[in-house]
C-alpha cells in the first residue's frame, strides 16, 4: 500500500523519538522521507504532496534538533508531527486535490481518474485522515501537557492516529469496488 510507504518517516519517527531520542527521531526520519520523496520520483515521475511535506517538516525538524537540542518543543513534536499530518491532508482538501487521490492514481486505470466516484471517494479518504490526525494531535498534546510521563498513552493514540485511518480506507476501498463490481 502506497500510503504506508508515504508515512514510513512518520513511523520511524514516532517509533525512534519513543524508543531512543527526538533528534535521532527526526534525523532517521529525514532520511526516510528524502529516500521515499527519490523513490517517487523515480518510479511516478513526482512525489505526492504528503511526502514533500513530511521531508520539510522533519528537515525543519533536525534543524531545531541540532540548532536547539534541549529546546522544550521537543516534548510536544509527536503531537506537533500529527498536526502537520493533518494541517498537510486538510490542505490539500481544500485545494481541491485530495492527497489521496495521488496515491490512488498510481493503482487505478486512468479512466476512473475523472469520474465524480473517484474524486467523492478521495475526498472522504481524506478527510478521515486529516479528522484522525488533528484528533489524534490535540489527544497527543494534551496528554504531553498534563501526563507527559505516560508514554504508552501517547503513542497508543499515535498509532491510532494512523491505524483508525488507514482501516476506514482500506474498507472505503473494498466498499467501493463491490459496489462497482454488481450489476447494474
């Protein structure tokens, strides 16, 4: 699934800043995302517009890791690492170009690519997406504030924040395919 490759930097990050340290957190995960922004362009002719995002944000990232290593933004970068998820999916909403729609174009024929199903199915993917990482960033920065401590807390609505969006779209996706599948 290409969606999990795009949030591969968003995995090793959650996973590295829980497990060892933030700023190893956002050096591996710059490192995925330049890697995963290559292989788009090499084998799509262009990375989607989540991938970009995610290999600026955890450039700007390290920067502030190496410029500010004991910065206390650190604390709150897996919440602030959702909310660029979100911010990043609700904008290309409201661009009119979902980034699912990317993604999707790169498993379906052309010919569905223009139909109102395509864009509508999109658009709803999307959404579910963008809603459950903005949730998912305001659960996280929350708990941050008041439990900081309460590690297993945080990063189960991390995963979540990724599992609730990534299961509503595999069963958008398979909802859609019998619906096409039945006669008419």
């Amino acid at each position: 699934m290409d969606v999990a490759r795009t949030l591969r930097p968003w995995i090793a990050y959650a996973i590295a800043s829980a497990l060892v340290d933030w700023r190893l957190g956002a050096a591996l995960a710059l490192v995925v995302a330049a890697g995963e922004v290559r292989r788009q362009q090499r084998e799509h002719g262009g990375a989607d517009a989540l991938t970009v995002a995610t290999r600026w944000a955890f450039l700007a990232l390290t920067v502030l890791a190496v410029a500010q290593p004991d910065t206390p933004l650190h604390r709150y970068t897996p919440a602030l690492s959702l909310g660029v998820l979100g911010a990043t999916a609700a904008w290309t909403l409201l661009a009119g170009e979902p980034f699912t729609a990317e993604i999707a174009r790169r498993s379906t024929p052309e010919a569905v690519w223009g139909l109102p199903e395509f864009h509508r199915a999109n658009v709803a993917i999307t959404t579910a997406w963008a809603l459950s990482m903005l949730v998912a960033a305001a659960g996280c920065a929350a708990v941050l504030a008041l439990a900081p401590s309460a590690s297993a807390l945080w990063i189960a609505i991390q995963v979540l924040g990724f599992v609730v969006p990534a299961a509503y779209t595999t069963a958008y996706r398979n909802q859609l395919r019998q619906r096409m599948l039945q006669p008419a």
